[in-house]
C-alpha cells in the first residue's frame, strides 16, 4: 500500500508542477517577485497538502511563537535535512517569503527548476567558495532588508535518520554579517520520507521552532556550535528512538565547547 501511495504522489506532483511552473514563467515579467514567489509557495501547500492526504504524512508545528515579528524583522533559518519534505514544507509554514542558498545545478531541473530560476533566491557555483560566499552576504543584505527570511541546511545535505552531519558556519557568519538574528529548527522528516527513499512511511512529521539566537557580536564557529547543540538535542527529544547513544553524544555538543 505505502508503494502505491508513493507512486500515486510522484505522479500527483509530476502532472501538477508543470502547469503551475509554465504559469510561473508566463507571469514571471508581469508580477512582482513578492507574488511570483507566493505562486509557487502555492504549489507547495498542495504538495504538502497532498503528502497528507496521499501519502499520510502530517506536520505537528512547535515554537511558531519564536518568530520574528514584523513585516521587515530578518531571519536566517537554520533547519535540519533529512529530506524533500522539509524543503517543501518550509514555505508552507512560514508567513515571510524565504530564500533558499542552493547549488545552481537545481536550476537545469525541468519545470521545477525553471520556475526556481524566475525567483529571487541565492544560487550558487559552490567550486567557486570565497565567490559564493560573498554572493550569498550581498543578496542576502537586500534580501533580508526587504523582509525576505534567509533558509540555510547547515548540514549541506540530506542527512540519514539518527546521524548528524558536519554543520558548516556559512549560515551564522551571514547572519552576523547582516545582524539578524538565527532560528534553529528541527525536522524528523526522515521518520516518513527517508533520505534517497521512494517508498514513504505514513505517520507524524515534527517541526520544532527554536528560539531566536542573536548574532550581534558573536563569532560563527561559537554561534554554529549552539545552533547545532540545540537542534541535536532537540532532534534526540523528537525521535529518541532513533538515537540508541543520544546522551553520550549530546554530552558532546554543549554550547561553547569545541
């Protein structure tokens, strides 16, 4: 049954995203970039939507009271990746239009990336650090400015159930950069959509919003290293059962510890 579900929503977002992206592109000269983006984060509710109702999957949302208030308060989020979901759901949830720090490669996606492509996001050539980094500070200032939250997976990719990955300061040293402040955020997305997985599982997706961490006069590395003790923690107090050894490790990640 979980097979057929899985195929049934692959091919409800295969014949769905092409309208809506050939939409998107057609409205693309017309419209603000503020409207182009929530036409697409439209889409994004159906697929969650449908993840629901298709596949069983929900979200349960924690902590949506430690967001920023106000129309121009900055953001960068900082979320856990364990798969697509997470990606999908973000815009969903949020009430200010994010964007996303990704590989350009994800722009050569047919349909789905040529939508990407008309929005107002920070793609990088990540061969190309120092310049990437400097690209992601500039259109991160404006972004921000304009009251665009800023999305980052400081683990850069798709991390297993259970595993942690390295968690890289690029999204802390923006933050500090541009003085807002970071939001760590804990997904057990894994738990029904597993990384590389097709068949998905049925059941509840956590999101727990963490508070809001200052950057102003902080160091990134100092600043990541909190960021990743609490969504650790968090993510162990989520899904303990998928971290047999949580304590021990946890015991390693203290804030202000190296």
């Amino acid at each position: 049954m979980n097979l057929i579900r899985s195929v049934l929503h692959l091919l409800w977002m295969a014949v769905t995203v092409v309208p809506w992206a050939l939409a998107v592109l057609i409205a693309s000269p017309f419209v603000s970039s503020t409207r182009l983006y929530w036409m697409c984060a439209g889409w994004l509710r159906c697929a969650v939507w449908a993840g629901g109702w298709i596949l069983g999957i929900r979200n349960r949302v924690t902590g949506m009271e430690n967001l920023p208030v106000g129309e121009k308060a900055p953001a960068v989020l900082l979320v856990k990746h364990q798969s697509t979901w997470e990606t999908f759901s973000m815009p969903a949830l949020m009430p200010h239009p994010l964007a996303y720090v990704f590989k350009r490669e994800l722009l050569y996606i047919p349909f789905f990336g040529w939508a990407m492509a008309r929005l107002d996001m920070i793609h990088i050539d990540r061969s190309k650090r120092s310049e990437a980094f400097a690209k992601v500070v500039s259109q991160g200032r404006r972004l921000l400015a304009e009251g665009v939250w800023i999305i980052m997976f400081p683990e850069g990719t798709r991390i297993p159930r259970g595993e942690k990955g390295k968690y890289r300061s690029g999204g802390t040293r923006l933050a500090i950069e541009c003085g807002a402040p970071v939001i760590p955020i804990a997904v057990t997305s894994a738990k029904c959509w597993p990384r590389k997985a097709f068949v998905k599982q049925p059941g509840i997706v956590d999101i727990s919003i963490g508070p809001a961490i200052p950057s102003v006069g902080r160091k990134p590395d100092e600043l990541m290293r909190e960021v990743e003790a609490w969504i650790e923690a968090e993510m162990l107090r989520l899904d303990p059962e998928a971290y047999p050894t949580g304590e021990a490790r946890l015991s390693r990640l203290k804030p202000g510890e190296d």
